[in-house]
C-alpha cells in the first residue's frame, strides 16, 4: 500500500454541494472522486511542465545540466538530436541567403528587411 498523508483544505459549502452531487451521479464517495480528479490535474500539469522544459532545452534555451535539474531526467538522445538540428537552423538559412546573392538571385532588400529574388 503507498504511503499516504492527511490534507485538509477549507472549500466553500457550495462548492461541497455540487462535489457531492457529481460524487453521486458517479456512485462514489465525494473523497474517491476528489483523490482522482486531484491525481488526474497534477498528472497533466506535471506532463504540461515537463514538456515545456523539453522545448526549452531542444530550443536551446537551457543547458543539459538545467534540464536534468529541474527535470530529474537526462534528456534522451532524440532531445540532443532536435537540439543539434534547431541550432543549426539559423545558420543554414543565413548561409542560403549568401549564396543567393553571390549568384545574383537576391537583388536587394526593401525597408523592412524583405528579400526581393529574382526570378529564373
């Protein structure tokens, strides 16, 4: 049997109601419900944060060390993979505009930065 703790918590009567009239609409105790529906929030929100640190660290927005810190996980090796590829993005595509104005194909830039190409 899993360990367990008492936790009381003050809740307004009407809302006491309405847990009991859900709890018997279900055809169980209003505690039962409670301990689902309260396990149910904090598996999601938990699963919610995880993937934010997840996206943090593939955007490169936190290192490896922050990661398993605030996670207790190593991230996998698709993670690094991600990483690698996102980080690689911006350069890649810098790199293609170089080589469109080396061959002629990117005429100028307007005012608010817009690339006009030539068209073959």
């Amino acid at each position: 049997m899993e360990e367990t703790t008492q936790f009381n918590i003050r809740l307004a009567k009407a809302l006491l109601y309405d847990m009991e009239y859900v709890a018997q609409h279900y055809k169980i105790s209003r505690t039962d419900w409670m301990k689902y529906r309260i396990a149910n929030l904090v598996k999601q929100e938990k699963a919610r944060i995880i993937d934010d640190f997840e996206r943090r660290y593939i955007g490169g927005m936190t290192t490896e060390e922050e990661f398993k810190k605030q996670t207790g996980i190593n991230p996998t090796d698709e993670m690094k993979e991600l990483r690698a590829n996102v980080s690689q993005a911006p350069r890649k595509y810098i790199m293609s505009i170089l080589e469109d104005i080396k061959k002629g194909k990117i005429i100028k830039f307007d005012l608010d930065n817009t690339l006009f190409q030539q068209r073959d």
